[in-house]
C-alpha cells in the first residue's frame, strides 16, 4: 500500500473493493512479453506457450494469450512459467511451488503502479536466472507443513517467505516429485 497517497489515516474503506483503472497494468503484459524474449535470446531455454499449460496458474483467471514457459536446459535450474490474465495482469510460477501474482491485488487501496510491479518483476527473474533462488515444503514433527521460499539480490540480504499449507495440500505439492526442496542454480548462457 502507498502510505504517501493516502497519508497517515490510510485508505477509505470502500478503497478494498474496488478498482477504477484496472488498465494501468497492460503494460505488464508487455514488459513479460519483453522479458520472456530476452530470457530466450540470453540462455539456453526451451520456450512452451499453451492454453491449459499450469492449470494453478491459470485457475479462476481469463487468460487473454497463452501461458509460456521457458524451461532452463540444465535441469538444475528453476523453470518459469507466466500466465496473461485479463485484468489485466500476471500470474508468475517460478521453480515447482513459487506463484506470485503481478499485481498482488489491484485494488484502489493497494495503489500499486505498473513501474513498481514491472521492477518487482524484474529483480526476481533476474535473482532466479542468476541461480539465488531456493524453496522447499517442510512437513514439521509436529505435522504442520510450510511452503518456503527465498530470493537473495546480488548484494545480499534475502527475502524469505514462508506460508502455512495444511497437510493434504503439502502432500498434493510433493505427489510426484522426487524432491522437497530446491537449490536452484543459475541458468546457463547462450554462446
């Protein structure tokens, strides 16, 4: 939220619901269109682009393009995955269980503007394709489970997030991998 806009009081409660300039955000999807090319020129990637390609990402969303995913060829590195809403605006998977939306919110009380969006963007790609990115799901002793994850920029100091799942979900997000957590490492350059 923007403390400056509203000052000290904070917004008007009628702020929440609602969201008159939903097309301040358009830029988004030019800004990820821009990125996921660069990131394709710049390292070694497979690039998928599908209706229906993360159905978590694309949940409760009207996409307005295909999702794309552009796949590190070492295994070793986080895929990403950005869907295009309608809003409009991102949903962004980066590794297995990282999902961030862009905006987060939207709403008139939130002010988010498209250039602090578009920079938010911008710092996790690259703290991801620079490989100072790791996340894990931890099934504690005493049964309660937690999505972790970290971004750490070039000059230090991490950003960690850390969300309580119960455990059915926890379960479902480890089906089918061979892994709890990720180390992910940098992704390799073109030649």
């Amino acid at each position: 939220m923007s403390a400056h806009r509203w000052g000290a009081a904070g917004p008007p409660l009628e702020a929440y619901s609602r969201v008159t300039n939903p097309e301040r955000f358009v830029f988004l999807h030019d800004s990820a269109a821009g990125w996921l090319h660069r990131l394709e020129r710049d390292f070694e990637t497979e690039r998928r682009e599908a209706y229906g390609l993360d159905s978590e990402l694309e949940q409760d969303c009207n996409l307005s393009r295909p999702s794309v995913a552009l796949l590190p060829c070492d295994v070793g590195a986080a895929p990403l995955i950005i869907a295009f809403s309608d809003f409009p605006g991102l949903r962004v998977r980066f590794g297995r269980w990282y999902v961030v939306a862009f905006p987060t919110c939207g709403c008139d009380a939130c002010d988010e503007t498209v250039e602090s969006e578009t920079e938010r963007l911008r710092s996790l790609i690259d703290n991801m394709t620079a490989g100072r990115f790791r996340e894990a799901i931890r099934v504690r002793a005493d049964g309660t489970a937690w999505k972790e994850s970290e971004f750490w920029p070039s000059g230090g100091g991490r950003c960690p997030d850390e969300l309580r799942l119960d455990q059915t979900r926890a379960r479902k997000l480890l089906d089918g991998g061979d892994r709890s957590s990720y180390e992910w490492g940098p992704w390799p350059r073109r030649h």
